[in-house]
C-alpha cells in the first residue's frame, strides 16, 4: 500500500504525513526534499535560477523515479498536480489522499510566500494560485480531507487514518 498527500503549500502533508507514515509503518517520502537533495538547492534558489517550468520538470522526474509498489508515504510538493503524467503515475499505485484547509489557515502559515519555492507566485496572488490548485487537487483525489474540522495535530492524523481505512472524504462544509 502506497499513499500520496497532495494539497496547497501549508496545508501539512509534511508535518502530517511523518505522523501517518510511522503509524502506518510506510516510509516517507517528502519530494521537497527529494528535489533539494537531487538540485542541491533551495527550491526558491531553484526557481529563481531554472524559473517555475524548471521546478516542475524536476518535480516530475522526482515522481517518476519513485518505484511503484513499495509502501510509501509521499508528500507531494504543492505543484505537483501541474504535471498529468506525474500524477497519473502516483494514481496508477497509490491512493491520493487531498489535504484541505482554508485560505486563511494556510496563507498564516505561510509566513512569506516569495521565499517558499511556490510555482506560479510570479504571475498570480496567493489567493489565486489557491483557488487555481484547489481544482487540481479535486480532480486527482480519491479522498478528500477537510482539515478545518480538527483544531490538533492528533485529531486530524485520527481523522486521516479513519478516511484511509473507511476509503470514504470527511469534509465540512465551510466557506474558503
């Protein structure tokens, strides 16, 4: 079994998915830091040096280097939903779980967002870059979890494991 969290920058597939991963007992695989590791920078110095498509070319090759069929936890990086063939990839042997939370949960805590490595932030706001990705993020999920409705780290791993084992979105309702 093999899981991919995908979801807007700040949301926690990172801080989450470490959590998930040792519960369930799956490696974990953070792609950010697969692309550092690979580039040997910081994703913004990347972006800055090799412009947005030359993160998301990166990305992609990351992805598809995974091997399919280990037991992995993989956070995905905020843009991978840009690439078809990435995530068609992850969706052929793994089930992607989408990190939801609202706009003003994540823009505080994405204290600057020009210093993230965020693809897309030349040409839009933050706001719409989240509102562009959240429609992305949708059409690749096969579970949906609505973070808003936990208040603690805890809750919202219970809340996973419990989507994950139901195979079944816990949403609420609420405006973005």
């Amino acid at each position: 079994m093999s899981i991919t969290l995908i979801g807007m920058a700040g949301v926690g597939k990172s801080t989450l998915g470490r959590i998930i991963a040792k519960n369930l007992g799956l490696e974990f695989i953070d792609v950010d830091e697969l692309i550092k590791k690979k580039t040997g920078s910081q994703l913004q110095a990347f972006i800055e040096t090799h412009g947005d498509d030359g993160l998301m070319k990166t990305e992609e090759e990351v992805i598809l280097s995974l091997k399919p069929g280990e037991n992995y936890l993989i956070s995905t990086g905020g843009s991978a939903i840009y690439s078809e063939k990435a995530m068609s990839y992850l969706k052929e042997w793994s089930t992607i779980v989408l990190l939801e939370d609202s706009f003003s949960h994540i823009s505080s805590r994405i204290r600057n967002p020009n210093k993230r490595g965020l693809v897309g932030l030349k040409d839009q706001t933050l706001k719409e870059l989240f509102l562009e990705r959240r429609e992305l993020y949708r059409k690749y999920a096969d579970i949906t979890v609505d973070l808003r409705g936990f208040s603690r780290k805890g809750d919202a791993v219970n809340g996973i494991l419990t989507c994950l084992t139901n195979k079944k979105d816990l949403l609420v309702r609420h405006k973005p």
